[in-house]
C-alpha cells in the first residue's frame, strides 16, 4: 500500500494527542481521582482522537467504498445513478418511478430474487400483487445503504451469528452444555462408559418489524438533487435498525425477541451502583469459560465506554487500548463494542457485558423488503415507502455461560 502523506500527517496528529491523554491520566495517582478540569480536558483530548481516527478511516476507502459506507452517492462528482450497477440503477428507478419506469430487463432484476454470500442479503422474490401492493426483494447492490445503516445502530449485530431462513416458522436450534464434560481412559479389554450428550433447544420464531411509512411528494422526487433511492433505504434501515438492535440488547422475550442482557447470566456483581473497578472487570472476564473467553467481546453503552477509558489497574496504569500502549478500542485484550441500547452503570442494572457474542443468534426471515406505495397517497401527490422485516434472536449457549454480565449493586 502507497504512504499517502494526508492520512499520515492524521495518523501523527491522533498518535501525539494519545500520548498527551496518557500522560495526562498518569499524572494523577490513582487513589487520588482525576479532578474534574482534567477530567474535562482527557474527554475533549479523546473526542478529538475519535474524529481524527474517523477521519482516518474514511481516507483509507476508496472514492467507491467510500460513497458505499456513507449510504449516498456523493453530488460532488459526476457520478450519477445512471452510472451505477445495473441493479441498483433497476431499484433506484423502481423507488422513483414504479413498474412504469423500468425496462424489460429492470423489471426481471426485481423479480428474480437473488442468492448471496452474505446473510444479511438473502432475498425473497416479488411478493403477490404488483408495483403499488407488492413488495419486491432489493438487488444486493442496492442493498448496501439499508445494511449498513441495520448495523451502524447497534453494536451486537456485527459479531452475532446471523441465521437465515426462507421460512418463517418457528426454527428450533439444538443446544448442549459440554464445558464441563470430558473423555476418559480405559484399562484394556474394558468396556467404554457412555456419555450421552444432553441437548436442549432455543426456538427462534419471526417477529414482524415495520420501519413506518414515509411519505414522499412527488415534488421533492423530482427535485431531488441526489441520489433519492440510496437516501430512503438509509432511512428505512435505521428505522428497522433502532428497533431491532434495542430488542437484540434488551428485550424481554414475550412477543419479541430476548435480548442478549436479559438472557446472560449475572458473572459479577459490583461494589457499586455507578461505577466500576478493575478487579471487577477481571472477575467478569474470568466468569466466562475459556473456551468462549478467546473470543470475548466487551459490550457497553457510550457511558459506560467513556468510564473504561479513565480506568487505572492497581499501579496507576491505564487500562484501555492505546492508553495502555494496545491496540485500538481494546479492554483487558479483548475488543470493546458500543451499542446504545445497553443500559448505564445505575443501580440493579446488567451494564457490562463480556464474552462470545457469535452465541448469541439472529433469525433474519427472507432478508428486509420495501413496498412502493402509489395509489395510497395520490390525492396529497404523494409516494409511501415501507420497508419490513421477520426477525427474531437469542442466546444459544446451552447454559454454558458464553455471555456473562456485570450488574450493578
């Protein structure tokens, strides 16, 4: 890879403002606290490494991967629709102008429900009915923007196992518990004990997500001087994002899915209701079993984020990532994730969760879908968009303790 001297000067910039937000920690004892003007000046030194190592990344993407990430085609170059891949350029001319708008050969890229290597983008053909009552399965080019913006709201769909289905009955998934079961040696010519594997189940059902209608005038359709189809697939996946993301961290299991911190188990309790320690933190780390620690994940709220990084071990060192000379966004060795769903240090609360999330299972049924709504709204000169989503999730460990959480007292 070339040296490019932009993202070079950034990467000198952000390294340097680390280095002055360690010393900055280092300099008071940790028995001593942080009093709050430096406390105020770490927060807007580490604010600014963020938006700098965001900055970072996005130069890193090319001009293409990088109009994908943002979910909209930048009207600062010549790049138009018409420019883009013959699937998107069908959806996007769907999202505008209904069946009406398309050519013989867009029509068949709506209708012939395509097969992916991703999960997320598994597609189910055009459901019954026609342009303004049918929903048709979005080409997985197009999909990106509705995806990315799913999985940008939350900070557990990145590392859960997706599982999809083109059905949506219920699915059960087989569980065991074997961590504490183990072979044996035998004396010659002796028989073999058995040992029977206890299987339980998790049943995922398909719980109907709706992103909301948007309506659109056919006015700001036409004006539009953007890329209109990836901007209302961004909006509709946010929306289906927010719910489902909430419900994947904290629902409660009856007529939603059960989320992630109401089915883990309590691997510690903290001293307090409003913070927490790093003996305690080591304590959740070692309540999971090793084989599920190796591939552990912190998940936390942007609060309870902001904690850790001002977190000192037992001589006065900073815990977190490059604070404490690791790698980036690293606790304890292993990565830390955010999602806003997570509930704050308060009292009774599971704030802290530690362990491996890929147990943690997410149904997704045919993949998201969107409805063009024409005649609903004609008499307000009016377009409705939909987009809608079978879904369901839960811990799959068999009890094992995957996933462990740290409550507060």
């Amino acid at each position: 890879m070339h040296s490019n001297p932009h993202q070079d000067h950034l990467r000198a910039r952000r390294s340097a403002i680390i280095a002055e937000a360690r010393d900055l920690l280092n300099s008071y004892p940790k028995k001593s606290g942080v009093p709050a003007e430096a406390e105020a000046t770490f927060d807007r030194l580490m604010n600014e490494a963020d938006l700098l190592q965001r900055e970072i990344e996005l130069a890193e993407l090319t001009p293409q991967s990088k109009r994908l990430r943002e979910g909209l085609v930048s009207h600062h170059t010549a790049l138009s629709v018409q420019d883009a891949h013959p699937d998107v350029r069908a959806f996007h001319n769907y999202l505008r102008g209904g069946l009406a708008a398309l050519d013989t050969s867009e029509r068949a890229i709506l209708l012939r429900g395509a097969a992916s290597a991703d999960p997320l983008l598994i597609r189910a053909a055009q459901t019954t009915g026609t342009g303004s009552g049918g929903g048709y399965a979005v080409p997985d080019a197009a999909m990106a923007p509705l995806v990315e913006a799913m999985k940008t709201v939350g900070g557990l769909l990145p590392y859960a196992t997706i599982v999809p289905s083109q059905s949506g009955s219920d699915l059960p998934i087989p569980t065991d518990n074997e961590t504490a079961i183990e072979g044996e040696i035998i004396t010659e010519n002796s028989q073999h004990n058995e040992g029977d594997v206890a299987l339980s189940q998790v049943v995922l059902q398909s719980f109907l997500y709706s992103s909301k209608i948007i309506r659109v005038s056919v006015q700001l359709m036409d004006d539009a001087g953007f890329d209109f189809g990836a901007y209302v697939l961004r909006k509709l996946g946010e929306r289906i994002g927010r719910i489902t993301a909430k419900h994947w961290i904290i629902g409660s299991g009856a007529s939603q899915p059960r989320g992630i911190v109401t089915a883990a188990s309590v691997g510690k309790t903290a001293a307090s209701a409003t913070a927490v320690t790093y003996d305690e933190l080591v304590d959740l780390l070692h309540s999971v079993d090793p084989i599920y620690r190796q591939n552990g994940t912190w998940l936390v709220s942007d609060t309870t984020f902001a904690a850790f990084r001002k977190l000192k071990d037992g001589q006065s060192r900073p815990l977190y990532g490059e604070l404490a000379n690791a790698e980036p966004n690293m606790l304890l060795g292993h990565k830390v994730s955010i999602d806003p769903n997570m509930p704050s240090m308060t009292t009774g609360q599971k704030a802290i969760i530690f362990g491996d999330l890929q147990s943690y299972y997410v149904r997704l049924v045919k993949g998201p879908r969107v409805l063009r709504l024409e005649e609903r709204y004609a008499d307000f000169a009016q377009l409705g968009f939909l987009s809608f989503l079978r879904a369901d999730g839960d811990l799959v460990d068999g009890g094992g303790g995957a996933v462990k959480a740290l409550q507060m007292a």
